[in-house]
C-alpha cells in the first residue's frame, strides 16, 4: 500500500481536481445503509454492533464462530459488490478470478502471510457475508424494520498451495440488489481508496455526499449526533471530536465543493454540490456504467 504522507493526498487531490470521475472511470456506488449508518471501526467485542442515526437504527448480528465485519475492508468490499451489481444489473456478482484482483478493485495491495492483505480480505468477507442487518425506523405514529444479507449465497473458493487462482461467486439476497438497484449512492472511488486506512474518513464522505443530495438549507449537526452515527470506537467525547475533525478536514481536501463549518455545538452544514455532479451521473447510467 501506498504511504498517505501530505504529498501523496495532496497528488491525489489534485488528481481529483483536474479530471472528474466520469473522466478517470472512477464512478463508483454504496448502499444507502454506507452513507446513514456506520460499520464498526475496530473489532467488536460483542456480535451485536448498534449504531443510531435520527430515526434509523442499525442492528448488526453475527454469530460467535464469525465475528462481526470491521475497518477498511468491509467498507471497501460493500462498495464494490454494490458497482459490480449496478453495472451487471445482476444478483449474480463475480468478485474476479483471483483474491488479488479483487484486493486491486479495492485499491489494496496483495500480500501474503498470516497478517498479509490476503488473509485478512478472506477474514473480512466471510464476517461481512455471514452477519445478518436489521435497519429500523420509528417516529411517532409507526415503527418499521427490515432485515437483510448482503448475499443469499457464496462461494469463496481457497487453495492455500496457489492462493492467487481463487474463483469466487455471489448471488446477492434480493433485498441487497434492490438497495444497489434502486437506492444506491454514486462516490468517488478515489476518495475511498485515498481513505482506505482511514475508516472515519470513508463514512463522513459518504455521509456527507448523501446529505447534499437533499440539503437545502444550512443545518447544524451536534456532536452527541455525530458521536452516536460515528463514535463507536472513542471513549471519550473529546478524543472524538478531535478525529473527527482531522477525518472532516482529509475529506475537504478530496470534496472542496462540501461546504461546512465546525462550530462549538457540533457540524454545520451549508446545501453543496453532490461530489458526482447529476450529468456525469446521468451520463454514466446512460453509456451503461
């Protein structure tokens, strides 16, 4: 993996700058859920994961054997099953004909090992596969819930004398293919890979191009919000705040367009453009991705 030193994201924001996504072939998706709610951070020490934001709740349950899905990895894997199905308009979604390739489509680099980059994408996909979402939503009058997998099934094929001739298949759960089809979120997959030993970064990105979308007036977010959406991992308030502020600033310099304000109470936001403007958008569902 490359280093994140200044030069190396500052490259990268430049890049960004001169050619949009459209033109690099670097449009990308999420599921909404990425861009609501967010994944564990570090690892779990429970198999139920809880994360709250306004009237949606996001339930995560995994059984003990698996474990819950944590860090880069997950996020980054989300994102690619949800453009592979968007651009195949399939359930059927093939993650490439080797752990490496696969691993590339993430921005990552392949390394062997008990701790290489490998083991830990096998790791990661079995828990993020394996564990069952349950998305709720309340208010006064109604209570609703949904549950879902990311895939009915999976075939995740590992021959650990050749590791990199490995096959592997998803046929995604009908509700997941829905949410890419019909409610998924276009990034920037630079962003993503620029931020992909950063996961606070990812979420806010993807959180704040999704509020733009329907953003019309200035609103300020308080930090009790935003530690209950993003907070999983900090132990105190301030240490939170203080990480979310420099995540805030990394996805600045990526998304300049993004207009806010760190104020005493919390985050304001002013109505900004979406960072894949609705034409290039438009034009990419068009030419058919």
């Amino acid at each position: 993996m490359k280093k994140r030193t200044a030069a190396y994201l500052i490259d990268i924001a430049e890049q960004i700058k001169q050619c949009s996504a459209l033109e690099s072939k670097q449009i990308a998706f999420i599921p909404r859920l990425m861009a609501t709610t967010s994944l564990p951070v570090s690892k779990p020490r429970e198999n139920e994961f809880i994360r709250r934001n306004g009237n949606r709740t996001l339930t995560m349950l995994a059984s003990r054997e698996v474990g819950l899905p944590y860090g880069a990895m997950p996020r980054l894997a989300l994102c690619a099953i949800t453009t592979l199905s968007k651009q195949c308009q399939s359930r059927v979604v093939s993650l490439g004909p080797s752990t490496a390739d696969f691993l590339n489509l993430m921005g990552k680099a392949s390394t062997g090992g008990r701790n290489g980059s490998l083991t830990y994408a096998r790791e990661q996909l079995k828990r993020l596969l394996s564990c069952t979402i349950q998305v709720t939503e309340r208010s006064e009058q109604r209570w609703d819930i949904a549950s879902l997998r990311v895939a009915q099934s999976a075939s995740l094929l590992w021959q650990p004398a050749s590791p990199f001739r490995w096959q592997s298949r998803l046929v995604l759960s009908d509700e997941f293919f829905q949410h890419t089809q019909q409610s998924a979120i276009p990034v920037d997959l630079r962003v993503l890979h620029a931020c992909g030993h950063y996961p606070l970064a990812m979420d806010i990105y993807c959180w704040l191009t999704y509020r733009f979308y329907s953003l019309k007036r200035p609103v300020t977010i308080p930090w009790g919000e935003l530690m209950v959406q993003f907070g999983n991992s900090y132990q105190r308030d301030a240490h939170f705040r203080d990480r979310f502020r420099s995540a805030l600033a990394r996805v600045g310099l990526f998304y300049p367009q993004a207009r806010f304000v760190v104020v005493q109470c919390g985050v304001r936001l002013f109505p900004s453009p979406t960072h894949i403007p609705p034409k290039d958008l438009s034009c990419y569902l068009r030419n058919g991705g």
